[in-house]
C-alpha cells in the first residue's frame, strides 16, 4: 500500500517499485528503489528527497503518494524465487 502525504517524516525511507525496460528491449522487469526523505514542505505540499543515492531533488505530493513503506508480499515473493523481482 502506497504512503499518503500526510504521514511523511523526514528521514524516512520510502520504495520506490515499478516497472521498467531491461535496456534496449521491450521486456520489462520490476524494480526497487531506494528513497530517502530531507525535507517535507508541508504548504507547497513537496519534499526534497534521495532517490537511489543520487542528489537531492524536489517531488510533488503526487510523486510522494506513489511510494511504499515497505516491499509489497508480490515484489518479496518474486524476490525469494531468485529471479531478482524480474518478470
């Protein structure tokens, strides 16, 4: 279940699971990624965030409202099957 606005904290750290390509294909595997809050601005509704160690940027609410906070059963369960969460 995705995290609502409301409920962010700074240093949190929140996932980031959807599909991607697997490069110059079109087959898709799902990833996982790791994303950090710095900052929450509760008027303009935005937070400033580290997404998969890289600078920091600014997201919108509607960026934040699609982050997990924690690794849904489905993505663990493709996990534990040693396909990595692909496919």
């Amino acid at each position: 279940m995705a995290i609502k606005f409301e409920k962010l904290e700074v240093g949190m750290r929140l996932f980031d699971i959807h599909r991607t390509t697997m490069g110059n294909t079109t087959m898709s595997e799902w990833g996982c990624w790791d994303v950090e809050i710095v900052s929450v601005d509760r008027i303009r509704r935005t937070a400033k965030v580290i997404w998969n160690s890289n600078p920091a940027e600014e997201w919108s609410a509607a960026q934040l409202n699609k982050l997990y906070a924690k690794k849904p059963p489905s993505y663990l369960k493709a996990e534990a099957r040693g396909s990595g969460g692909r496919r």
